[in-house]
C-alpha cells in the first residue's frame, strides 16, 4: 500500500450531526442486546485466528473452485483466454481492496452511529461493532500488506457514498446505507470470497469476517424495524431516493471498470461484458439478494428500488414475486 500522507490518502469530511446521550439505561432482554452478547463470544483475534503462514504468489495458476466468475474466458470476454488468470488476480486484488475501503467506511459510520442513534442498547451493539470493523481492516490491511503487494484506492462511487454517509444527520439513513447496502453487500460478497479465492490465507480471512457481518445485518433489520410504518410520504421519498441512488451507485461499482482499465482493456468493453454474461450477471444478482432480503423486511423494498433493480439486472422479476 501507499506510505500515508498528509495530501495524498486524507479525506476530511465536514459533518453537523446531533448527539445524543440518554440515562435511559435500557433493556437487557431485548434483541439488540441478544445481538450484542452474542457479540461479545464471537470476539476473534486477527493475529492468532488467522494462519498466516501460507505464501501468496500473485499471478500463479487460479482454479475458482465455485464458478460464480467464470473460470476460463467465456464467449464475449474482452480479455483473451491466456490472460483470463491475470484477470482473476485482478478481481481478487481488486475485491480485496474494496472490502479493505469498505471496512474502514463501516468503521466510521458504525463509530457514528454510537453517537448519534437515541436508545443505549442501539449505541452498546454499535459500540461491539465498531471493533469488529477495526478487527476488519486489520485482517484485510495485512493480507495485502504482506500477501498480495499490491493493491486497488476505493472506487469512487463507494468514497462517495461514504462521504455522504459521513455527512447525514438522518440516523436511519446512515442505517441504510451502511447497515443495509454496504453490509448486505459485504455479507455476501465475503461469503463468496471465501467458497471461490485462490489461497488459504483470504478463505480463513473471509469466513471469519462473514460470521461477524451476518451479526451486522441482523442490527440494522432490528434497529429498523417498524421504523418507516409512521414515517411522512415525504420522508420515505426521501428515503426512497437515497436507496435509489446508493443501489445504482453500487451496481456501477461491480462493472469493475478499474480492472479493465488496469488490465488494459477497452473499458467500456469490459462494462459491457459483465452487463451481458450470464455468469457475471448471475454473480452480481447474488451480491444484491440480500439487500433485497433486508429492503423487503424492513418495508423499504420500493416500487422504483424495484424497477431500478430490474433495469439494471440486479434481480430476477421472481425475486420479487415472493
Ligand atoms: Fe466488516
Ligand atoms: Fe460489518
């Protein structure tokens, strides 16, 4: 990675946001605290769970073991089947260094949430969350530290969500934002990391990290709950509109126009490419399943999200006949 510096890797966010203390001390039997003392067992430890022995030689042979990116250059590949590994290094490194971006985005956000949502037990699970992400970032700052050399900056779409999300006074938005999208996003996304990467060292990184991202999404659908049934029309367009725009912002993200343009390739080619192939279509729709899953439990799976999802082929019409 890049040495820090003061120009170069800073971003500075300007935020007006409300804190909240509250000396209602709250309930100890209710699901969010559930959530929390299942969160204090599940604690791990980055330098002792994980073995960090294996080596990592990035560019050798890759055989994804799952198929969800296919493993040899399908018909329509903008890349030809001798560099069809070099382009699986490069979505491995790539996803990698997303997830690296996108922990610390959760790291912030989450740490945000402890301030700024009104009920103790909301801020205590919060709390038990920010660790988890530091725990995140580390995981993953070390496997490319030390495994891979190299890595992808965040994706402009994701700093620019997060830059949004560092700036909301809306409690329930940084929920859905984070909680929601990122989190339910990265749920999947590491699930899938750890069935199909090529070494043992990101497969031990990803399930342990998926384990404490299921317990993530679980807070936002409980801290959500019954949360839109009062709301304003007003207020849940407003709601409405965020989602349209994290979701669309998101499904651009995995185009993975920087990997073509790192390998490159034509890029509009290669956006072309992943909007067509029906594995990679398929891939993509499994990322979004459970932003749909959560969307629809807590109520905000909306008509224009729908059809949003539909155009860009981020669900099959089925999905949302249930
Ligand atoms: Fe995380
Ligand atoms: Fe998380």
């Amino acid at each position: 990675m890049s040495p820090p510096g003061p120009h170069s890797t800073l971003v500075e966010v300007d935020a007006h946001i409300r804190s909240c203390l509250n000396w209602d001390y709250g309930r100890r039997d209710s699901r969010m605290w559930q959530l929390y003392e299942r969160s204090k067992v599940a604690q791990w430890n980055v330098s002792t769970d994980i073995d960090w022995t294996p080596e990592v030689h990035v560019g050798s042979l890759l055989r994804p073991r799952d198929g969800l990116v296919p493993p040899t250059a399908p018909p329509g590949s903008p890349v030809s089947p001798e560099r069809w590994n070099d382009f699986l290094w490069e979505f491995q490194v790539w996803m990698v260094s997303q997830f690296l971006h996108g922990e610390q985005g959760a790291l912030l956000t989450t740490a945000r949430l402890v301030e700024v949502v009104p009920d103790i037990e909301a801020k205590t699970y919060a709390a038990a969350q920010v660790a988890d992400e530091a725990r995140h970032v580390e995981a993953y700052a070390r496997y490319i530290d030390e495994k891979l050399g190299v890595s992808y900056p965040i994706n402009a779409g994701l700093e620019q969500l997060l830059r949004d999300l560092l700036a909301e006074s809306r409690w329930d938005v940084l929920y859905l934002g984070v909680q929601v999208v990122i989190e339910g996003l990265a749920l999947v996304a590491t699930r899938v990391a750890s069935t199909s990467f090529g070494d043992p060292v990101i497969t031990s990184i990803t399930r342990m990290i998926a384990r404490d991202e299921a317990r993530h999404i679980s807070f936002g659908v409980v801290a959500l709950d019954g949360m839109y049934q009062d709301m304003t029309s007003r207020e849940l367009a407003d709601r409405d509109d965020f989602l349209q725009e994290a979701v669309h912002v998101m499904s651009q993200r995995f185009l993975l126009g920087e990997v073509w343009e790192h390998l490159g390739v034509d890029v509009a080619a290669g956006r072309r490419f992943v909007r067509n192939d029906p594995r990679m279509v398929a891939f993509r729709q499994l990322l979004f399943f459970k932003v749909v899953q959560v969307l629809r439990q807590i109520g905000m799976l909306t008509p224009a999200v729908r059809d949003l999802m539909l155009a860009e082929s981020l669900a099959q019409p089925e999905v949302f006949a249930k």
